[in-house]
C-alpha cells in the first residue's frame, strides 16, 4: 500500500497547487475568473488523467503484481543503446 499511498500524495498535490495557481490569478485577475477557473479545472483533469498509469502500477507493485522496473530503452549485449538518434 505505501507506492499506492505515495501516488495519491502526488495526485492531490499536483490537485492543490493547481487549485492555488489558479486562486492567486484570480486574486491578480479578478475579471478574468471565469476563464481562469475553466483553464485550472481542464490542468486539473489532465493531471488526474496523467496520475492514472503510476497509480495502477503501484498498486499493481503493492499487491504482488510485476511492476516494471525501468521504462526507458535497454542497452544491447555490446553496451550501445541502439535506440539513441546519435548513432
């Protein structure tokens, strides 16, 4: 449960500071508010949607499930990554 726990923290962090992002505009812009709102809840959506992928694989790590170990490319037996664009 502690990677699960830990996810949620990041998602209602990244929830909180979009919401105080958003109210120091409006208190900077208060004619603005309408739109500024709208702009803040559409960050916020997408920060919830992004948060979604990290959450399964927490919890899928927390009970017993093979949680990857590394998302980037791997290097081949020669020590090279071949996936690099230098070459």
């Amino acid at each position: 449960m502690k990677r699960t726990i830990i996810e949620l923290l990041h998602l209602v962090a990244g929830l909180v500071g979009t919401a105080l992002i958003a109210s120091l505009s409006v208190w900077a812009v208060p004619n603005q508010e309408d739109t500024i709102w709208t702009v803040a809840i559409g960050a916020m959506l997408i920060v919830a949607f992004m948060a979604v992928r990290p959450l399964r694989l927490a919890w899928r790590a927390d009970h017993g499930g093979a949680a990857p170990t590394s998302t980037g490319p791997t290097p081949h037996s020669d020590g090279e990554n071949k996936d690099s664009d230098f070459g």
